[in-house]
C-alpha cells in the first residue's frame, strides 16, 4: 500500500500500476484548470509522471479504491479544488469526467446508477459534553456497586430457592418446587426492568443526559435491565410486543416485532396498526454523541415494512404505509411520506417494493394460544432446568452428593481437581457430539412440516417449527468453531446447504453466518463470503410468513455484513462489498462489483487483488491447502482444548461453590458468580494475547495462503468473550486496554466490536454506539489485507456504522448512523460524514 507501513511476503508481492495510454496534456484556459489540479494529485498518489485525463482510474492506470481513498484526502485539502467522495470516483472514473461533473450540475444518471439521494434536515448541532475523569470514575464505582448489590440479591434468593427446593421429599416434588419457585423468579426479573424505568425515569421524553452524570446512571440501570429481561428472548412473539407496552411504547394491533434490539426509551416508539418490524433493525429511541446521550421519537405509522439491517435515528418518521428497504437507515430529521418506499443510507425513493407477502385474518385465540404455550414451555421446563437443575441431578446422582459431601471447605484436594476436570470433559466433549449431532438432525426433520414458497399465518404450529429451524440451525459455536477453514463447507452442508461443486479454497465462509432455513440456502461454486452473512429466507407481514430460497451465485466474494434477499438480483462472478445493499430489481448483475446502500455498479476486481491469482491453482495451491488445513486443524484443536480448560474452570467454581454453601451460604453463590465473570474476561484474554504470542499485531498485504494469514486466523478463533454487562461503563475501557487497543481517556462504548485490537488506536473522549465496527482487514478472494485506524478525541461513530481499515478520523468527527466509512479515508477534524460509503454530509 503507498503511504502506509504494510509488511508484504517477498514471496507475494503486487503488480507495480501502470500507464498504457499515451499521456495527452489539459487543454489550456481556465475551465481545464481542475483537470490539470486533479491529474497532477493523482499522479503523485499512484507515483507515475503524468496521468491520462481519458484514463480508466481501474481499468487503465491499475489503481485501487484504497488509492484512490488516498486521491480524495488529498484533493479535500487543497482549497482550489472541490471537495471528491469515493462515489464520485466510481461515478465519474476518468480525470475527465470527473472535472466535469464538479465543475457544474452533474448529468443525468445512466440507468446503471442511482438517483441522487433525498437530502436529510441537518442534524441538531450539538456541543461536546466533556466531564471529568472524578466523575468519570465515580461513575463507574457507583455502577460496580449496582452491579455488586444485584448480584448478591440474587444469590440470596437463590438459597432460599435451593434450600427450600432441596427440602422435597422426593423428584417429582422437588420438580413441583422448582417450578413455583422458578415461576416466581421469572416473574420478578421480567417485572423489575419495567418498575425500575418507571420509577427512576417515569415516562422518557426528547432531552439530552450528560455521560457519566447522575441522570446518566439512571439511564444505564434502566437500560441495562431492560436489554437484559428474558423477555426479549420472545421477540417475534405477541409476548414481546406487550413488555414494549408496559415499557410505554404506543402500539397498534397485529403488530409484528421481529428485532431483538428494542427501543431503550419505549415511551418515544409509536407504532401504528399492522407494521412490521424485521430482525437485525436498530430502533433504540437515543444516540449517543460527543458526550451527551440524546433520547428521541421514532414514529411509525399503520401499516409500514421495516426490512432487515436497518437503523432508524432519533427524530424519523414513515407514514401510513411506507416502506424502508433492507440495508438501510433513516438519518436524524428524516420523514418519508405516506404510502412511500424509500431505501439507502441514509434513504431515498424508490419504486421497488419490499412488501411481498400478504395479510390474512388473524384471530385473537391464535395469538393467545400461542402466547400461552410458550410461556407453559418457559415455566415447566426451561425454568426448572435452571433454577433446580442443581438439585434435580444431585437427587439422581448421590454419588455426586457424596462427592461433594467428602470434600473440606477450603477445596485444597487434588482429587477434587481431577474429579471435576474428567467431569468437564465428558460435560464438554459429551455435549460437543450431542449437539452436533442434533444441529446436523432435527432441522432436516422439521423441515419437512413447512413447505417453501406457502404463505401461513403466523404464531401457529408452523411458524412454531420455523422459529425452532432458526434457533437450533444458527449455532454460533459451531460456526466459531468450523468457520475459517475447509470444515466449515462439510459443516454448512450437515445443516443442509445447497453448495453445489465446492472448490475447496479453505477459507470459502467465516464464522458469522446465519439464515432463517439452511434447507432454503444456495450457494455457488466457488463462491467466497466473509464474516456477517445474512441469508432472509423468510418474508413477513404482519399476520403470516412465507419460506423462500435464496440462491447465490458462482465464483461470487460477499465482503462483510451482507444482508442477502431471497429476490437478490445478482448472477455470476460478482463482487458484494462490505455493507452493500443487495438489489432486489433490475437486470440480474455479473461480472461487476456492487458497492454501497443503494448500491451501484464498481470494478469486479482491481490489479492488486489479483496479485496471488497465481496462487490459487495448480501444485502451488493444492500443496498450500494442505499446509493451511494442517495449521487450521491445529487452530481448531487449540480452541477445543481452550473450550474445556474453560468448561474446568467455571464447573470448577461451581463445585467450590456447593462445597462450600453449607457453610458460607449465599455468600458461596455470590461469589461463585463474580469469579466466573472474571475468570472468563480473564481467562480468554489471556488465550488471546497468547494465540499471537503477546506482540502487536502489523498491517498485512498477503494471500490467505501464506502463513500470516493463518496466523491471523487464529487469532479470531481465541478471541476474547465480550461481556455486555460492561457496555456503557468505563470497565470497558479498561477491557479494551487488557486486548491491546490504544484507548484515550474517558472512552464511552455503548456495544462496539474491534476485531483487530492492536491495530486501533482511540482518542480521549470519544463516543462509539450500539452496533459500530471498526474492522483492520478486508479479505477479497484470495487476498488479505490489514492495516491501522485511527480516532482522533472527541470522535463519534454513530449506531451500525463500520469504520474500515486504513482510515484516519480527526479530531471531533461525527459518524452518522449506519455509515461505512471505506478503507483509506482520511476524515478531517470536526468534519461530519455519514452515508454508504461515507461522505461529507
């Protein structure tokens, strides 16, 4: 990469860019002084002595989008020169047309392009909340103590609840006590969230809350037990829209609500009769930016469509129904008018319909009956396993109870140690097969209930047996565990994925892929998908479903965080980058690449990323496969052992704990609980540091073949368990700095991931939302790439948004929602971009 430290394999080296055409120099006058401006930048970006004004920016002179990244930093700071996004680039390739289109209006877009988007109201200038590191720490220490007073609350009731189950005369008694008992606490910890929002905030109203103050605490309590009440388990259920209620949403009937990510301050949700709210959309009611936590309406009227992967601001609104397509966000201060779809990031209109399954009669009874069976499963078997799971086996197993019985309070045996370390193993190991077995069974079976393309009502027996597909297909410690290697395949095709011809290139899917029915899953040969695949086999309305197949094409790479349609419009030898709006109309796409939310139409490939071609064929690459599933069947026996160890350690602990309960009581279970907690952050981010032998990760320009790479890999597959009880406090910080990451002071992370710890670096005070991403690699085909990002203080990366690799954000930069800020890009200090891919806004 020019101008970034990138440690690159003698071996593996890319192709210099080259300059095929003859070079002609700008006409003279004064209308062609940007052509000669922007060719002269440019030739100094891809190091050559002149550039063609009629050159292919990709085509003719081999460059990349992370050079021309590069060109736009560059052309942003000179003042006689207009601003140039990376869309532009694409738009407008050539020196030519590029000066051209900033030099007055811009022509009418081709019928491969996008309309220009609808321009979101200006966002509420908002001045930096900057406190103190006293307050900062105060907080903190207050909400430890939170945290500290529930926990030993609860394993006080817990003994009590133990005690009382253990006094049964026999199993089928202690069952009966297990569930009142059971019962009673589910009822408790599903109604404390909505007490506490009542009684420490009352009803939520547009305001702003200073991070780290006292009106903050209330707020993080509050939030906290509300994200954390079982009942978001029943999301997709009439279960769910009545906790939303009793937070104080305002919603209408037949409403369904298929997204986990509720909104926080419920009182400022208003939805209106038969909408439909899909998985994966962020709806939360408040932004956190540049210290402050602002709360906001999100008003939806009857019957509007919200698709998968979205995200709606604070202060947006749809009208009686509109729609708002997948991969897509509403900015601050966005409205689309009744009966409108609009989709993008932010939105804009479109006549594509996203609305493809009919309403039918719904009857009370069914969502009733429904509602009624899950709750009857939750209580009479869930709960009992739980809550007297403990007893229940000690009453079917005395020769455990001797065991424990035999064994001195201060837990010193060796034997004690041995004992629970074969236990673990066959715990572990035991439920390993167990489960692989019944991942790779029972979906096939219950498969053949529901038949594809058949519309059903929703909350019945099928829609029962769809939700249960869904739950036990998307295991993610089997895709952890296979994901990033030549197992994954034979894994996926357990699950009943249609993988045709597979051209084994040992990395063919990551670890986070999910779908709402494997048998429904297609994928073509030779296809490449990173991590975040998400496959909608299932459409919605607001009384049914419908089952769908969804094919992907051959030879296809999908970057991360696809959200993939059954209707996706995409054929053969494509390139879906990262974020990327799949298109669900128009011609069917190949050949090219697609890039952005909506998307529009980019180089397949580039001459860089073809530099290992020569690497994926022939002896070379049948002999590097086999050393890379060597060094992955070592990875995934690394994570297996590490796995048990773990296992050991937290069973461990629990035996200690019911050693020791007859003397220490609650105070056991107490204490039990906190140091599972801080064994497991400990413990896995010492497995971390260690999987890269406690150095510093470097940029990277390899092929997924060279020993780096695998290296890489296994780094990811030892990453550390990310707790979320530590969101929104300043112990995440503190978590942030124990993997690695450069971390200013006062660091507000309201649930953001970092993949590369070591790579990023984070200023004082700076503001990362719910969902945010910043992400040091790209692997497209067979290349892999990482390099640094940086933030510069006081920054803001709104919800959803994804920051690549290689980016520079100054000082004070404000990130929209759902953002995806391109690799290479340099934001200047207090700039505010926002968009797919990101831009000046």
């Amino acid at each position: 990469m020019v101008g970034k430290n990138v440690q690159v394999s003698t071996a593996d080296l890319d192709a210099p860019a080259t300059v095929p055409r003859a070079y002609a120099a700008p006409a003279a006058g004064a209308g062609n002084h940007a052509e000669s401006q922007l060719a002269e930048v440019l030739a100094g970006v891809i190091r050559v002595e002149h550039v063609p004004l009629d050159s292919h920016f990709f085509d003719d002179l081999s460059a990349d989008s992370l050079l021309m990244a590069q060109f736009c930093a560059r052309v942003r700071k000179r003042e006689d020169l207009p601003s140039v996004s990376m869309k532009d680039i694409y738009r407008y390739p050539t020196i030519r047309s590029l000066a051209s289109a900033l030099a007055g209006p811009a022509p009418a877009p081709g019928p491969a392009e996008s309309p220009a988007p609808a321009p979101a109201p200006p966002s509420e200038a908002v001045v930096p909340a900057r406190s103190g590191t006293p307050q900062y720490v105060l907080c903190g220490a207050l909400q430890l103590l939170i945290f500290l007073g529930y926990t030993c609350l609860t394993a006080l009731v817990i003994a009590r609840g133990y005690d009382w189950i253990a006094g049964g005369a026999d199993l089928p008694d202690k069952y009966l006590r297990a569930v009142a008992f059971g019962s009673a606490v589910f009822a408790a910890i599903c109604v404390l969230p909505i007490l506490a929002k009542w009684l420490l905030v009352g009803r939520w109203k547009a305001q702003r809350i200073r991070i780290w103050s006292p009106g903050y605490l209330r707020f993080w309590l509050v939030r906290t037990l509300v994200q954390m009440n079982p009942l978001v388990l029943f999301a997709g259920s009439p279960l769910y829209v009545l906790y939303l209620k009793a937070l104080g949403a305002k919603i209408g009937r037949d409403v369904t609500v298929l997204s986990k990510h509720l909104p926080v301050c419920a009182d400022l949700l208003t939805v209106g009769d038969g909408t439909v709210i899909r998985k994966d959309a962020y709806a939360t009611c408040y932004r956190a930016e540049a210290g402050w936590i602002r709360t906001g309406p999100v008003t939806l009227g009857r019957d509007v469509y919200i698709s998968e992967a979205t995200v709606l601001d604070i202060n947006t609104s749809l009208g009686d129904g509109a729609q708002l397509g997948h991969a897509s966000s509403l900015h601050e201060g966005q409205a689309v008018p009744a009966g409108e779809r609009w989709h993008g990031s932010p939105a804009q209109p479109t006549d594509t319909d996203f609305r493809t399954v009919g309403v039918t009669a719904l009857p009370l009874r069914r969502k009733v009956s429904y509602s009624v069976t899950q709750l009857l499963t939750m209580l009479f078997v869930y709960v009992p396993l739980t809550i007297g799971g403990v007893d229940l086996l000690l009453a079917e197993a005395p020769q455990l109870t001797a065991f424990l019985s035999d064994r001195p309070p201060s837990v010193t045996s060796w034997a004690f140690y041995r004992d629970a370390l074969i236990a673990s193993f066959v715990l572990f190991f035991g439920s390993l097969v167990l489960g692989l077995f019944l991942v790779c069974t029972v979906p096939r079976l219950l498969h053949l209930l529901v038949k594809p393309d058949r519309v059903y009502p929703l909350y019945g027996f099928h829609y029962s047996v769809h939700r249960a597909i869904a739950r036990l297909s998307n295991n993610r410690f089997f895709l952890r565990l296979f994901g990033d290697s030549s197992y994954i395949v034979h894994y996926l095709r357990g699950l009943s994925y249609d993988l045709s011809e597979v051209e084994q290139t040992g990395s063919n899917f990551g670890t986070e892929v999910k779908h709402e029915s494997p048998c429904l899953s297609s994928i073509g040969t030779g296809t490449m998908v990173a991590d975040g695949l998400s496959l909608l086999n299932a459409e919605y309305s607001s009384t049914s479903f419908r089952l769908t197949r969804v094919t992907i094409g051959p030879h296809n790479f999908l970057g991360n965080q696809v959200t993939y349609p059954a209707r996706g419009r995409t054929g053969n030898n494509c390139l879906l980058a990262t974020k990327v709006m799949v298109p669900i109309d128009g011609p069917v796409r190949e050949g090219v690449g697609l890039l952005g939310s909506p998307s529009f139409e980019i180089p397949r490939t580039v001459e860089r990323d073809t530099s290992f071609d020569h690497l994926r064929d022939g002896d070379a690459f049948r002999r590097r496969l086999r050393a890379k599933n060597r060094h992955n069947l070592v990875t995934l026996g690394s994570f297996l052992l590490a796995r048990w160890i773990h296992t050991f350690g937290v069973l461990a602990v629990g035996w200690a704990m019911v050693a020791l309960y007859a003397t220490w009581g609650a105070v056991a279970i107490a204490l039990a609980t906190l140091l599972t907690l801080v064994f497991s952050v400990l413990y896995t981010g010492l497995l971390e540091r260690a999987s890269t032998r406690f150095r510093r990760q470097v940029p990277r320009l390899c092929s997924i073949y060279h020993p780096h790479f695998w290296q890489h890999e296994r780094f990811w597959k030892h990453q550390a368990i990310e707790l979320k009880l530590l969101n929104g406090t300043p112990f995440k910080g503190l978590f942030w700095r124990l993997l690695g990451v450069r971390v200013g002071r006062r660091l507000f992370d309201d649930g953001a991931r970092m993949p590369e710890r070591t790579l990023v670096t984070i200023g004082d005070d700076c503001t990362l939302n719910v969902g945010t991403v910043i992400q040091c690699h790209s692997q497209e085909d067979g290349t892999f790439k990482s390099d640094y990002s940086t933030l510069g203080n006081g920054c803001t990366l709104g919800t959803g948004t994804l920051v690549h690799y290689g980016t520079t954000l100054g000082d004070g930069v404000t990130l929209a929602p759902d953002s995806f800020l391109m690799k290479g890009e340099e934001v200047p200090a207090h700039a505010r971009w926002g968009g797919n891919p990101a831009h000046e806004m």
